[in-house]
C-alpha cells in the first residue's frame, strides 16, 4: 500500500508511482508577485489537477489575498478536485519551490497527513526528461475528503501582536532581505514597507540549492543558527505563501 514517508519527493518517486490509484497530483502555481521574466507554462506532469489557491483555496471576500479559507470551503473545494480522506497528495508548481508548499500546510492544517511536495517541482521533472502533457482539466468524479482544521496551524493579527513582545516565541520573516529591510517597497499597492518589531530574516531562497530543498544537514544548521534557543517559530512574509 503507497504510504508517504517524508514531506518531500524526488522525480524518481513521482515517476514510479505517478499511475497509483490513490495519488492525485496538484498543481498549486502562483505568479510570483514580484514578477517572473520566463513566460507562464504551457504543460505539465501527465493527469495533474490544479489546486488554485487564489480563488479555490483562499476566501475571496477577505481584504488580503490567499486568506485562509473556511473548513467548509476546504473540504468542498478538496472534493471537488477528486480527492479522498485516503489520497496520497503530492503538490508542485512551476517554478520549481513557490507557493507548492501553500498548498502542503493548508492540508496538513486541515488533518490530512499523506501529503507531499515534489521537490524541484516542474523544473525538475522537465530537467529529468520524464513526460509531460499540455496543460488541461481531467474529469474525475468528486471526492469524499472531509478535514478538520487545527486552530494551532496559523496565527492572525491578534496573535502576532501579542508574539512579537513574548521572548519563548520567534517570528521569522521569509521575505528578500531588501524587502525586510524596508530598503524596497512592497510589490503590493498600499502596503508599508520594513517589518514586524522583533522579528528576523530567513529568505525562504537561502533553503533552496536552485530548485531544490537543501539536504536536512544543511537546514538543520541554519534553523540552529537562527534559533539556538530552540523557541516556538511563527513564520510570515507577505500574503502567507513564501512563509
């Protein structure tokens, strides 16, 4: 029985278990909101489904983009896309490690545990020569997925407020350093620059080795150089995608 060991992976897994009855694949591509000079992508991995975040997956009626949906919105949209309480879910998207990992904590916010990310997402899949397809909608019928958010998996304005004073918790900011620094404005209209106080710095990039997560090895030592405390962490950036 397909079981996920790990948050993350490889092609060569992807390609081994691509036609499993239980795995749905998702395609959970965001433009990028401080631009992207390559054009936007005319194909995908064979039998991928698209998980939109921006207008599926967020509640649209919110003042801020991709604010967190309702329990019923999520489990409605989930099925919709096909998938079971039993599906093996892995997400991707096409800039190889953006807003794929969106996606993974909405559902592991939502109770479903055998969820992953395809680590270097299309890229790497295309970089392997493995199959594609233009991109397109398939038909499936709908899901019984039905998940129960845990309140612990994301803070709100409220929360912040109080963390930012407490000295056992750490809020880390995964935006550019320019960006953190207020030495560039935000991409997004009316936004103010610089960051919340008592906050640090950690570029969601600097966890990258190009397309790819950086071996545990490697992210173990920056979170222990980052955090030698070991204090809770709250992640932010600028509209909870990077974070």
């Amino acid at each position: 029985m397909l079981k996920l060991e790990s948050s993350l992976v490889s092609v060569d897994w992807l390609k081994a278990h691509l036609h499993d009855e239980k795995l749905v694949l998702l395609n959970a591509t965001l433009p990028k909101v401080t631009g992207s000079d390559s054009p936007p992508e005319i194909q995908q991995i064979p039998g991928t489904r698209l998980f939109d975040i921006k207008n599926k997956f967020s509640n649209t009626l919110a003042p801020f983009p991709n604010t967190l949906p309702s329990e019923e919105q999520f489990n409605e949209e989930a099925q919709n896309l096909g998938i079971d309480n039993d599906s093996i879910l892995v997400v991707y998207d096409d800039y190889g490690f953006y807003s794929c990992a969106r996606a993974w904590w909405l559902f592991k916010a939502f109770g479903h545990q055998q969820v992953a990310i395809l680590d270097g997402g299309l890229t790497a899949w295309k970089t392997a020569g493995l199959p594609l397809e233009e991109k397109q909608h398939h038909s499936f019928k709908k899901g019984n997925f039905k998940g129960t958010y845990n309140p612990q998996a994301f803070q709100f304005f409220n929360d912040i407020q109080s963390l930012k004073d407490d000295t056992n918790n750490l809020i880390v900011d995964a935006r550019a350093k320019d960006r953190f620094e207020g030495l560039l404005p935000e991409p997004r209209e009316g936004l103010r620059s610089g960051h919340i106080p008592n906050s640090v710095n950690l570029p969601f990039q600097q966890l990258l080795s190009g397309n790819q997560m950086k071996s545990p090895t490697e992210l173990k030592a920056m979170f222990e150089r980052l955090n030698p405390q070991n204090k809770k962490m709250v992640f932010s950036c600028g509209s909870g995608v990077t974070a």
